[in-house]
C-alpha cells in the first residue's frame, strides 16, 4: 500500500525551524488521498506520541505539545507529507516517524532524528 520514507531531520539550536518531508513510495494516488498521513515522534525513555495528523479528508489533529507552533500539509502530486516545525524547543528532540495508513493498517517509516539545542 506504500512506503514511508522521512527526510530533513538534524541538529537546530532552540527556537529554529525545520522542514520534515515523507514520501509515500510504491503507493498510487488514490491510495495514498483515502488514507490516514501522519507525524509521529519518540524521545529517549518515552512511548512515541502523536504530533501531528491529516486523514484522507483533510481533517488536521495535532498534540497538544505542538500546536501552534508545528504545520502538518501534504502535497497529492508527490505524494508527499511534510512537518514545518517553528519555534522549536529542547523537548521537541527525537526520532520522528511518519505514518501512512489507518489504524490496524499502517506502514511506518524508518524515522528521523530532530535535536534541539539550548
């Protein structure tokens, strides 16, 4: 159904911005528009949590963490999810994971690594 594959993560000194991009490969058009897109991260010691969500309707949930200051968007014709985050802080350091799929139905991808100095 398609493969998430992160990019943009690295190192950022508190208060910068990042871009996070996740192409969906192997996966055709229609697919990749009826199905759940989505960030997701997990720091050192913690369970992955949600940060940021868009379903195949357009609706946008974001964590509570993030709101404000992170900007989930997707772009059909490249099958592609992206994270504008702003503002970042030192708790926003982690592995972040995009999802393609709903639930019980899920691909992940590999992850992506997003420090934040202070």
């Amino acid at each position: 159904q398609g493969q998430p594959v992160e990019s943009g993560g690295g190192l950022v000194q508190a208060g910068g911005s990042l871009r996070l991009s996740c192409v969906i490969r192997r996966s055709i058009l229609s697919v990749f528009t009826s199905r759940l897109r989505g960030w997701y991260r997990q720091a050192p010691g913690k369970e992955r949590e949600l940060v940021a969500t868009i379903s195949s309707g357009g609706d946008i949930v974001y964590g509570d963490s993030v709101k404000g200051r992170f900007t989930i968007s997707r772009d059909n014709t490249r099958k592609t999810v992206y994270l504008q985050m702003n503002s970042l802080k030192p708790e926003d350091t982690g592995v972040y994971y995009c999802r393609f799929g709903d639930d019980g139905n899920e691909a992940w991808g590999q992850g992506t690594q997003v420090t934040v100095s202070s």
